[in-house]
C-alpha cells in the first residue's frame, strides 16, 4: 500500500511550526544563560565588614541585609533574605578581650561555647577540628538545633533544623566567635559560599 506523502500546504506548516519551536527553544536557552550569569554576578558581588577599632575584616554576600540580634551588641549580625525558610542563612561575628598575659587554650573556649549552646531547643553536637583562620588557630565547631519561627497570620510555621558552623579565633589579644547558621536543606548548596566567607576573614 503506497504512503500518503504530505502535500504542499501541509509541508509549508510544519516548517513554519518547525521553525517556531526552534525559535522558542533559542529563546528560552538564551533566557536560562543570561539568567545564571545575573545570579553568578550577584552571588559573587560582597560587602566587607570592617571592625573601626579591632584589626578585624570579613567579606560577605553583597545581597544579606542586617539582622535584628538578641546578642549584647555582636560585632556583625547579617542574614540572606532570600533564603526559602523562615530561617534566613545567617551571619554572626562576636568578639571578646583576652588577657595576652594568661590565654585561654582553644579546648577551653571550645568547652564554654557548647556548654553555652546547650540551651538551644534540640541542641546537637556535630564534630570540631582545629584549623585556622586569617592565619590564626582556630577551632571549628559544628552543630545542629531547631528553631520554632513566629507564627505567620492564619498560618502556623514548622519547625526548622538550623545546622551551624562556627569558627573560634584567636589572636593576640581577642577571641572572635564567627558562625555560619543555615536551614539542613540550604547548607550543602550554599558550603563553598559559606567557606568564601569564612576564607575573606584578615586579622591585621
């Protein structure tokens, strides 16, 4: 049985939807790679964060916004807006006076730091390592805890793992306290902009 080959209208119109389709796959192929080129040029723009009476510097997401702190005036405190949970990834930098003459040793700032984080609702040690930071000693200090967000109107929000890593730095005369706290679901993403953060820190 012979094939019925398309006629001439029928061969016009599919080439007229073929070159369509092509088109709006183009379309959309050149809008995805402009899109992920904004959102390289604004996940790499920073801030910088500098002490005005410590030898103390941190770079940060050009896009975070001050957060409201209930810390006794922590040196920085910013957050992601944009972060899809009712707990923005946040940024938090605090420092204390040493005495240069009587040091306190790594281990020990590390023992009072969790025993003060063991108030948190559903605290969790994870791990720690020493490392360092703006070519000081560091310990590394990694936990979990949940936080119960304020309700929303007509609308009840769930509870949040918060996963957070914190830096404890020494210097001659300072401890610094800086820690990274994001939702479980956004830590693996954000991991290398978290890192770039803590990498941006100068100490002198």
């Amino acid at each position: 049985m012979a094939q019925a080959h398309p006629t001439a209208p029928q061969q016009l119109w599919q080439i007229r939807y073929l070159r369509k389709d092509v088109g709006v796959a183009i379309v959309t192929a050149i809008a995805l790679l402009l899109g992920l080129l904004l959102q390289q040029v604004v996940t790499s723009r920073t801030k910088t964060f500098t002490a005005p009476d410590q030898p103390f510097s941190i770079a940060y997401p050009a896009g975070w916004v001050d957060a409201e702190s209930l810390l006794d005036a922590p040196l920085l405190k910013v957050q992601n807006p944009l972060t899809e949970s009712a707990f923005k990834t946040t940024l938090t930098v605090e420092s204390r006076e040493l005495d240069p003459a009587a040091p306190p040793t790594l281990q020990t700032l590390l023992d009072q730091r969790v025993e003060q984080r063991q108030v948190l609702m559903g605290y969790h040690f994870l791990s720690n390592n020493e490392t360092t930071v703006g070519g000081e000693r560091a310990m590394q200090y990694d936990y979990t805890y949940v936080v119960q967000p304020a309700d929303e109107p007509r609308r009840a929000s769930l509870p949040v793992v918060v996963v957070a890593r914190e830096h404890i730095v020494v210097t001659q005369d300072h401890v610094y306290y800086i820690t990274l706290a994001a939702p479980e679901n956004e830590i693996a993403r954000n991991r290398d902009r978290l890192d770039a953060i803590i990498q941006s820190v100068r100490l002198q």
